[in-house]
C-alpha cells in the first residue's frame, strides 16, 4: 500500500462519515430532535435572509442575536437559504465544515507520515490509526448532535486557517483567521 492509495482510503472513509453525518441531520430535523440552539441560528439565519439585518434572538430573550456570542457568520450563511430554504441546510453546512476540518487534518498526518523516515508497515499502522482516530472520534459526532453550532465552522476555518499558513499562503490564512473570528467569542 502506498501513499496515494492511504490517501484515497482516509478520505473516502472521511467521506463515508460524513454522509453519515448528512443523514443523521436530516433524521435529527424529521425527528424534531434539535434543541433552543438551533431556533436562535435558524430564525437569525432566517430573519437576516428577510432583510432583518439586526434580528431579535428571542429563544433566550435577547435584544439582538449579535448578543449571543457575538455570531457574524449568519450575515455571510443568509444568502444560502435562497439557494437551500431549509431550516436542514444549517445543519448539512455544520456536517460540511466538520468533514472539511477532519479533511484537513487527514492531509497535514498524511504529509507527516510520508515525509517520515519509518518503514512501509509503520506508515501504513500510523496511517490506519490516524484515520481510526479521526472517524472514530465521538466529539465529532457530539458535535453536530441536536443542534447548530457556528464554533464548528470556526473549527474548519481555523485548520484552513492554519494549513494556509503552513504552506506560506499569508493571503488564504488571514481570509481564513477573519471567517475563525467570525463563528463567535466562543472559537
């Protein structure tokens, strides 16, 4: 097994994961399995695609929803719903950003390994194991549970963030510091 072929293997199965996260959302939204979290972002997703460019944040009695963590991203994700006008879109962007960020990283430990001076066999073990760890992380799916969460998209911007950076693209990495600091006080 080589390289390119651990490669495909890591995001495939990368990619295996996050079609189950798509589908686990859509279950989740069916089910009417999503939580007060999820109202605020929708209903700001929602009232800023309207024209509501300062909406209130009324499932926890806020003013404005910039009051909450101080979330600007939703101004950027508005224009979405005219493409998707889904309340199933906020969480399919989520399962998006966690499987960019999983991505990412899969890329950086494989760089790693095959710049490594270790034996093919240990490549291959460091190589399954990673991606073990990756797919079989139970955050990820705790992450994406029952709710929105603009910090994961704060999680994918960060790693592009830091992966611009490493390959010495100032340009890509500030863009991507900007969308990091744009997910909130709480990234």
């Amino acid at each position: 097994v080589d390289y390119w072929t651990m490669q495909r293997i890591g995001r495939v199965l990368i990619g295996l994961q996050g079609l189950t996260f798509v589908l686990f959302s859509v279950y989740e939204w069916h089910r009417f399995s999503l939580t007060q979290d999820f109202s605020a972002y929708y209903q700001a997703w929602f009232l800023i695609a309207h024209g509501n460019l300062n909406p209130p944040e009324t499932s926890f009695f806020l003013s404005a929803f910039y009051l909450d963590h101080f979330v600007l991203i939703m101004w950027l994700l508005a224009p979405l719903y005219w493409v998707f006008p889904h309340a199933v879109t906020l969480l399919v962007i989520q399962d998006i950003a966690a499987i960019g960020a999983e991505l990412i990283a899969w890329q950086w430990i494989m760089e790693y390994v095959d710049r490594s001076q270790l034996d093919k066999t240990s490549r291959i073990v460091i190589s399954l194991a990673a991606v073990s760890f990756l797919i079989a992380n139970p955050w990820m799916y705790w992450g994406i549970a029952f709710d929105f969460h603009p910090y994961t998209l704060g999680a994918f911007f960060s790693m592009g963030a830091l992966w611009a950076f490493k390959k010495g693209s100032a340009k890509y990495g500030y863009i991507f510091a900007v969308l990091t600091a744009l997910c909130g006080d709480v990234v």
